[in-house]
C-alpha cells in the first residue's frame, strides 16, 4: 500500500523503516522505503522525492502505445481474518472482500481505459 505518511505507519505497527533509494544527480531519489509484516500481510510504500514519478510511468506507456494503463483497483479478494487485515491497514477506503481460503492476497481487480482486468 503507497502510504503519504510511512513514519505514522512505523509507529504504529511498531515496525522499521526499510530504505532502498539511491541519491540521483539532480536531487532526487530512485526507489522507495516500505515497512512490512508477515509475509501474508500487505507491505507499506512510499517513494520520498522521487521526482515526477507517475509522469514518468505516463511517458513510458505514450512511448510504447499503451493505450489501457491501469487507473485503480476495483477490488482486492483477500484471504485469513478480516479483523487482522482491518488492524493492520487501519483506516482505508480499499475495495476489499474476504474469503475464508489461505491467508494473503487471493485476486485483484483493476479498471483500465479498455475495461475491468482480472488476475487470480
């Protein structure tokens, strides 16, 4: 989960701060900090100055033709404790819907310009 504020995250799980940037020449930063869990349990992303990261991801898809780039998740099938999942994410507006299989991520939907998207 990309995540505005990673240090309120760390807090409050009580959990480190990974950092995997790289200082580039023009002041920015490549690459991202993440705190994780259980293997089972969504990591938590931020990419502190990183330039205009998503107007780079936009180039790259007008470079190649890409003409369907994904614009949201439309809903993530999440497998184990919806209470666990709840505690651990904390306020969100996810799409999510639990199933009672093994724990982690089960599916995802995703909307693009060209339709739903499904992967399971």
């Amino acid at each position: 989960m990309r995540v505005d504020d990673l240090e309120a995250v760390s807090a409050r799980l009580g959990l480190e701060i990974f950092d995997y940037t790289i200082p580039h020449g023009d002041g920015t930063l490549r690459g991202w900090r993440a705190v994780s869990g259980p293997a089972y349990l969504p990591f938590f992303i931020d990419y502190p100055n990183n330039g205009d990261r998503l107007g780079r991801w936009q180039a790259m898809y007008e470079r190649v033709g890409h003409t369907c780039a994904p614009t949201c998740f439309t809903e993530l099938t999440i497998g184990g404790s919806e209470t666990e999942m709840a505690e651990w994410l904390g306020p969100n507006d996810l799409p999510l819907r639990f199933n009672h299989g093994s724990r982690g991520l089960c599916g995802a939907r995703f909307a693009t310009a060209g339709g739903e998207v499904a992967l399971s």
